[in-house]
C-alpha cells in the first residue's frame, strides 16, 4: 500500500470531510478543489509580503502620536504628495446564482444588486473622477436617502513631519464618515471574524482606526481607498454622505512583522475556461496570518510541531507561525543562509 505524504493525508481527509456534507460529489474532485484552496491558504504569506495590507487587530496604538498629519488640510495632502478624488456610486442590477446544495453560489440562475463603481482597487483609475479640496471634506455629498460614495487618496510617505523622521514608524489611519464607512489599503479590505472597526464599519457614525503599515519608508506610496455609506439602512435617511476627519498619525518603536487575527482578504479567480470550476471552487477564501515582512518565500508546514516555517531571505531569516490563540509569531532561524542580507 502506497504510503501517503503528510500533505497527501491531510488533504485527504478534508475531501472526505467535505464528501459528508455532499456525499455525491466525487473524490477526486473534492480533493482537486481542496489541494487548490490550502495551497491558497499557505500561499497567503507569501502573497501578502510586499504590499502594506491595513492590519484588523485591534491592537492600532493609541495616546498621542509621534507625528499627525491632517489631510483635510492643504497643508497636510502637500506635504503626503496627495489629491482627494470623489465618485458617486449607482445600485445597479446583476446577474448572479441563487444557493445551490453546497450553499454556494452554484444554483439557478437570478437576478440581484450590486454597486458602481468598484473602486477599492489599487489600480482603479479614477483619474476622471472630480478632485476635491481637502478642506471640502465636510460637505455633504452623494445623493440621500439610500446611498454610497468613494474618497480617493494616494499618499506618500515623507521622510519628516515637523522634525520627526517617520522612517520605520508604525503609520495609522484615522477616520469618521457620516454614517459608516469602510476603507481599503492599497486594493484590500481585510477582514477578521467578529471584527468592528479598523477597515470595516465600527458603529453609528463612529471613527474607523486602522494601522495601514507597521514600519513605513521615506517615499512609500500607499493608497487609501473610503466607501462611504448613508445610513441607517433599514431606513434610508433625509441626508447625506460627509467626512469629519482624516488623519494619518506615526508612532515610533512598534514591533514588525508579526502575527495578526486570521483575517480573510479579496479574492478575484478569473474563470477562463468552464473546467475551472472543478478546480477551484465557487467562493474561494485567502486568509492573512502574519505582516511586516521585507519578503516571504515558502511555507513549509512542520507535521510534528503543528507550525508554519517560511523563509524573509531579505532578513536573512525565518520565522516560525504557531496557530494557538491569534497566532504566534516567533524567530525560528537567524542566519539561514542569504549571502545577499
């Protein structure tokens, strides 16, 4: 009898975990789309490397910072190298897949609602969109009742403010929309379960707080993405969308990289052939772990220990990511062998 990798096994029994629940799905299957998905999943470290994901912790430093900055000032979007740029958004109707038995979207065919534009992307362009004065934040915009809206804003990181050098400062967003709002770092939403706040509504005209990264460069670009929304909900009010503040502030000495709440992240699966389908499945998920990173290659789960191991080469070392409680991350290695660090 052939003898199964730890990989092999563990995928093994996930497909007929799965197989439980859908007993007419074949095997084979099942395990195709299980190896594409936990490859996704330990993969998440490494896609995450180089971009400054928003982290959903809510462990944002608090007290007074090293260094703010203002960006409903003109001063302040100079000194960031910024511009605010402003969109409307339409509820539109759409095509879509009701609940099939899997409880995805795999069913008959329906019709729903979405929103346009789309524009939480790092690569949207919104270089059509009007540019609005930083001091013009508070004004009320979009159209009442039910609504939503987008600010744009690229920043660059400079290397003072005042006489504080920011290099290597754990850099926050601070903001507050009337009523809600949601915001994206550099194309992403992350999300964590039970969440509240940071990149996802905290509450009733509540101010959203979110470290964008933990160990910012001079010339860093990052860019900040905030959907609006009017509210509340279940009954759209007589008003409008408006913005109280936006604040970037610095503090020095905090700790990178380190391990976050497992926080899920935007997953867009480009379906060019139908085969696809038994590949990848309907609702696929990434999971973010651990940020902070110069650079991560890997990962390598240990079966005894029950850890990840994955290699930052630009630090010459690696790191070693325990799932107890939040996770844990820790130096497994120091002086792994990058001539180049």
């Amino acid at each position: 009898m052939r003898q199964l990798s730890f990989d092999a096994s563990v995928i093994q029994g996930w497909a007929r975990e799965f197989n439980r629940n859908n007993c007419r799905a074949p095997i084979e299957a099942s395990l195709r789309r299980l190896r594409f998905t936990a490859l996704l999943i330990c993969c998440a470290l490494v896609f995450l490397a180089g971009r400054s994901f928003a982290d959903t912790n809510a462990d944002a430093p608090t007290g007074k910072p090293d260094a703010a900055i203002d960006l409903a000032t003109k001063e302040g979007v100079d000194l960031v190298e910024g511009q605010w740029r402003y969109s409307d958004t339409k509820i539109i109707e759409v095509d879509f897949k009701s609940a099939g038995p899997d409880k995805q979207p795999t069913g008959a065919p329906n019709k729903t609602y979405d929103y346009s534009p789309h524009a939480g992307g790092v690569d949207f362009d919104d270089s059509k969109w009007e540019i609005i004065e930083p001091t013009t934040l508070d004004v009320r915009r979009s159209t009442g009742r039910l609504c939503f809206n987008w600010y744009r804003i690229n920043v660059t990181i400079p290397a003072h403010v005042g006489d504080v050098d920011v290099a290597g400062s754990t850099a926050v967003f601070q903001t507050s929309l009337d009523d809600y709002a949601e915001i994206w770092v550099d194309g992403e939403l992350s999300r964590a379960f039970d969440q509240s706040g940071g990149s996802v509504i905290k509450g009733w005209n509540a101010v959203n707080r979110l470290i964008i990264n933990r160990s910012v460069q001079p010339g860093q670009k990052i860019q900040l993405a905030i959907f609006g929304i009017n509210g509340p909900l279940s009954n759209p009010p007589t008003n409008y969308i408006w913005m109280r503040e936006a604040k970037l502030e610095f503090y020095k000495g905090g700790i990178a990289p380190v391990a976050v709440t497992p926080s899920e992240v935007n997953v867009e699966v480009i379906r060019n052939d139908p085969g696809i389908d038994a590949i990848v499945p309907p609702n696929p998920k990434i999971f973010k772990l651990a940020e902070g990173f110069k650079f991560t290659e890997g990962p390598v789960w240990h079966r005894n220990g029950g850890y990840l191991l994955f290699s930052d080469p630009n630090n010459n070392t690696i790191y070693k990511y325990s799932p107890e409680g939040n996770g844990q991350l820790t130096v497994f290695r120091e002086q792994s062998g990058y001539e180049g660090a």
